[in-house]
C-alpha cells in the first residue's frame, strides 16, 4: 500500500502536468473500484480546467472549480502521465488500467489498480465537507499534530497505542509499519493503553512520528527520482540504433518492462522521452 509520502510524492509529480489543464476526455475502463466510479463523470468533467492538485491524508484531490475530483490509490494503485503520442510505441493500456483522464495537451493521467481498493469521486462544493475527510485527523508533520492534541485525545482512552496512532480520526496517515517505528523511536510499548500515556512520552511520540515521517518522505522522493532517470536515460539510448552493442528495440523492451511491473514499489512512474538529433 503506498503510504503518506509516496502519495505525496504522487501528488508533486504529477500536478506540473495537469495545473492549468481542461479536460479533453475521460474513459472509465472498469468502474467497479472500492466505491464504483460515477457513471456521469465525463459529463461532469468535460471542459473543466484543473486549478489545484492537493492532498488530504492519502486522498489525491484535483480542484475543478465547480467540485473536485478525489483520488486514492487503495492498496496496490498507482498513477501515471503518459503523452498520447507515446501511446503507440511505449504503452497500451493494460488488464488493471481503469481509469483515465485525457487533457487539453494530449496527456493521459492514468490509475492502475490490480486489487482496486482505489477510488475515483466526484464531490461538488466544498471538498472538506466530504464523509470521507471531514472527521480526518490532522496530518503529522503539520503543527495541529502535537502532544496536547494527542493527550486531550486520549483521556479515558483504552485502545493500545498503537491502535490510535493507526486511527485516521487521531492522526491520518499512519499505518501499521510507521505506528511500529515511531513507537520503537519513542521508547514506548505499542499495547499500552493510550489514556496511561503522560505528555512526556507524547512529546517523545509526536516528535518520533515527525521524524520518521519526514524521513520517509525524502526516500520517497529519492526513489522516484532514481527511477525517472533509468527511464529518462534508457529512453535516450533506444532513439539510436543501439548503444555498446544493445539494439534500440531491446532497450525499448527493457522501458516497457518497467512501466508495466507493479512490482516496484513507487505510485507513480512519468515517461518522459528526449529525443537526441
């Protein structure tokens, strides 16, 4: 499942590509998501320009104006841009690409999800109000998250520790591996209760969570990276007839390869394709 900072790191790289853009398209492939996808809803996006791309816990939310488009990617999705004249020579769509938005510059924003526990939304008005986000919790690496939010949270609380830390109306985004780590961080027993916990060990908490966090949203960052640039740089080698020996269609492959592996752990590849003269 990708966690808090790979959909933030979704959320970076892909709203370059779609600020500013209308919607030229939708294909809805296969609507029966966790949620089904709305039958109406390219009707409802046709002609509507994306103004902000944002998150909410891990909830992707692309701003329309008139109502918002929400995002998740469930357990095992993930996100792609690919440009429509690529569409041919890199990749067709797939068994588990159910969902696409096309833009007004050709791009194709598209949502694999083998397990579909993902989710495609409409919600018209404001976005916060949403039954899914408007009991959230705060985020964890913002100020609203601290130890006397998390002691007045907890009183007479007797769900272990670790079970609030992993409840979305406490915290968001905080799962059973990050739960475990802060907790270790912290010094803390992940049974105990959470009401006999003192702000001592919640000042202790709060920061572990930041820091592992933070930590966690670098390296998420940095995967992606490495990986746009193997593609960046496999994609320039297969424009020449071959390289050390390597045909261009070989390479060619190899870019395919990793485009189509859902083994990799990163929510969102971009193809990007430099032409050399």
């Amino acid at each position: 499942m990708p966690e808090l900072p790979e959909v933030e790191t979704t959320r970076r790289g892909i709203s370059p590509h779609l600020l500013g853009q209308s919607v030229a398209n939708v294909i809805i492939r296969n609507p029966r998501l966790r949620w089904p996808i709305p039958a109406n809803l390219p009707e409802l996006l046709a002609g509507l320009t994306i103004q902000a791309v944002t998150r909410r816990a891990k909830y992707l939310l692309l701003d329309c104006g008139v109502g918002t488009l929400i995002l998740h990617l469930g357990m095992s999705g993930s996100l792609r841009i690919l440009p429509v004249k690529l569409m041919q020579s890199i990749e067709p769509p797939q068994k588990h690409d159910h969902f696409e938005l096309i833009l007004s510059d050709q791009t194709i924003l598209r949502l694999r999800d083998p397990r579909r526990f993902g989710a495609v939304l409409w919600h018209a008005g404001d976005i916060l109000q949403h039954p899914l986000l408007m009991n959230l919790g705060p985020e964890p690496l913002t100020a609203d998250f601290n130890a006397q939010q998390l002691f007045e949270k907890t009183r007479d609380c007797h769900a272990s520790i670790k079970q609030t830390l992993m409840n979305s109306h406490v915290v968001v985004g905080i799962g059973n591996i990050y739960a475990n780590e802060a907790l270790f961080l912290a010094g803390i027993n992940p049974k105990i209760a959470a009401g006999r916990i003192g702000m001592t060990r919640y000042n202790r908490l709060v920061q572990a969570v930041k820091r592992f966090c933070s930590r966690q949203s670098k390296q998420a960052v940095a995967v992606c990276v490495i990986l746009l640039t193997v593609m960046v740089i496999l994609d320039i080698f297969s424009s020449n007839t071959g390289f050390m020996g390597v045909e261009g269609s070989a390479v060619k492959n190899v870019i395919m390869r990793l485009n189509k592996s859902d083994k990799v752990n990163a929510p969102v590849f971009i193809v990007s394709v430099v032409s050399i003269d």
